[in-house]
C-alpha cells in the first residue's frame, strides 16, 4: 500500500459511514488545512478499492470546500467488515489530553483553536447582558464541567455522582447558581 494523490472528483464519502460532521469542528479543520496544508500529506484519506473514503471525510470534504484539485490517499483492500473496524476505530480517540500541561507548557489559545474548541469569553458577562448571544451560540451543545478529584475522594464523589443522577439534580446548575450567588455578593460589598 502506498499513498498517491487522487483528483477530488474521483473520490466520493462511504454511504454507511455512521459519522457526522459538526460544523464548528468542519469550519476548524478547513482552517487547520489552510494554516498547515502539509499536514495532509501526514493525514491522507484512506479509500477502498471503489475510492469510497473509509477514513478522512471531513478533510475530504473541507479540501473539497477549499477548491483542491486532489488529495493524497491511500487505498486499501479489505472486506467490508474489516473496512467497518477501520472506520470505527479510525475514529475513537483513546488518550485523554493532560489539560494542565497543555496550560503550563502550551500557547493554549493556540492549542484551542488547533483542538477546534469554541471558547466563549465569559467575562464580558460583568459589563453587558450577553445572555442571548451564550444562548445562541451554545444551543444544542452538551455541557460538562470538569472536576479534579484527589484520589481519596474519588469512591465518595463517584458515590454522590451517582446518587445526583439517581435523582436528576442538576450539578452543573447547583455550581453556577452558587457562583452567581458569590458574584451578587460581592458586587454588593
């Protein structure tokens, strides 16, 4: 197997693939392909014999979008079952990033647009009334708050995590309840 560049109209996305595309994340990988257009010849596509691509449909798609006449590719020859494998597990992401060590020793600015992260600069909040626009712009996205946990509490936060769920409390809504309530305090002081 090797990679040979391929005319972007000869190649057409997988018609199973259980993926989709978030746009956010599409419009950051046309970007990333635009700041670091080398790096496709490191993250090449990767097509079956009928140049379906089995892996790399959004940069397919984002290098189609930007005008590229071709793209590098592999093609691989594998049953259908093997090709659905690769799709899966082409996608699964299995390390975690070391978020503190991305802040100490990473340009984390850099690092969240490279990582396509929307960030949304909540401190306007003290000097206008951004609600609407925070509403608009996360609609539809899932929240998570992460909270760091020593070790030997972890049995005890796992528990109370547990039993929050169990009776569908809110902790994300509990944490930003008690923020607002310390901001009112001391705004008021």
């Amino acid at each position: 197997m090797k990679i040979e560049i391929y005319p972007i109209g000869d190649l057409k996305p997988y018609a199973e693939n259980p993926r989709n595309i978030d746009e956010y994340k599409f419009e950051s990988t046309k970007q990333s392909i635009l700041d670091f257009p080398d790096m496709m010849g490191v993250r090449y596509v990767i097509i079956n014999k009928d140049k379906e691509i089995l892996c790399g449909n959004m940069r397919y798609r984002a290098c189609s979008e930007l005008g590229y006449a071709s793209i590098p590719a592999m093609m691989v020859d594998m049953t259908d079952e093997k090709a659905k494998e690769l799709i899966i597990k082409d996608n699964l992401s299995y390390g975690e990033w070391d978020w503190e060590a991305l802040e100490l020793d990473w340009n984390t600015g850099m690092v969240d647009k490279w990582l396509g992260k929307q960030t949304i600069d909540y401190s306007a909040l003290d000097y206008e009334d951004l609600t609407d626009q925070v509403d608009m712009m996360t609609s539809g996205v899932k929240h998570a708050i992460q909270i760091v946990i020593d070790a030997e509490h972890f049995d005890m936060a796992k528990d109370l995590e547990k039993e929050c769920r169990e009776r569908k409390l809110y902790i994300g809504g509990n944490l930003l309840e008690e923020l607002q309530n310390t901001r009112r305090a001391y705004e008021n002081h």
